[in-house]
C-alpha cells in the first residue's frame, strides 16, 4: 500500500494527508440579493485536490521537492471516497520546507518538514 505515487515513482509516507472533492463554479455563482436563494452554474465537479505534508531527512527532502518541481504530475493516490487509487495529472501548490530537528549539525541528517497541495488539472 501507497498513499501517493508521482511519475510512477512511489514516494514516502506522509506525516499528514487529506483528499478533497471540490467543484469549480462560475463567477456569477451568487445569493440573490432579495430572496437569499444560491443561483449557482456549477463548471465542472469533483476536482481533487490533496494536502499533504512530510517529515524527511535532508537528502529525502531535496529529492522530493525534484520530484514535485515539474508543472504537470502524473498522480496516482489513495483517494477514500473512491474506496482505491485514482489516477490523475496534478501540479504542486505552495511548496513549502520548514526546518523541523537538527541532527549532527548536518543539513542532509536533519529533518525538516515538506508540505505543499496537489490541485487537478
């Protein structure tokens, strides 16, 4: 078992992972002003997207942000509501390292945090 999978390559376990189904609706999507009523045109339904964040050791670290620094993504994730694997392209939003324990006063032996969202094309 994988959680995530990027251009067939299976990455770490993540530390913290969660899946979203969002629709995408148009900007005149609004409340009527007099009633209250939601008039809503939805454009498209159930766009994933997946936050997910790790706790890697430097080395691990520098290579993961290789792996999410290209603008498309071939996804493969463990998706709950689809009760398996979906396989979907993807980009990595806010890419993100956070400086986590320091180890042996090394950059690749301490751990830092990496964290960033997976949105659907």
């Amino acid at each position: 078992m994988y959680f995530l999978a990027i251009n067939g390559k299976t990455l770490p376990v993540p530390s913290y992972y969660r899946v979203d189904n969002d629709d995408i609706d148009s900007t005149d999507s609004k409340r009527s002003d007099e009633t209250g009523t939601m008039h809503r045109r939805r454009l498209r339904k159930g766009v994933r997207t997946c936050e997910v964040k790790w706790i890697l050791d430097g080395t691990a670290a520098m290579g993961l942000h290789t792996d999410l620094s290209e603008p498309l993504l071939s996804v493969s994730l463990l998706d709950p509501a689809a009760a398996g694997y979906e396989e979907c392209e993807m980009y990595a939003k806010n890419l993100t390292s956070v400086f986590y324990q320091q180890q042996n006063a090394s950059e690749t032996k301490s751990w830092w945090e990496i964290s960033c969202t997976l949105v659907e094309y």
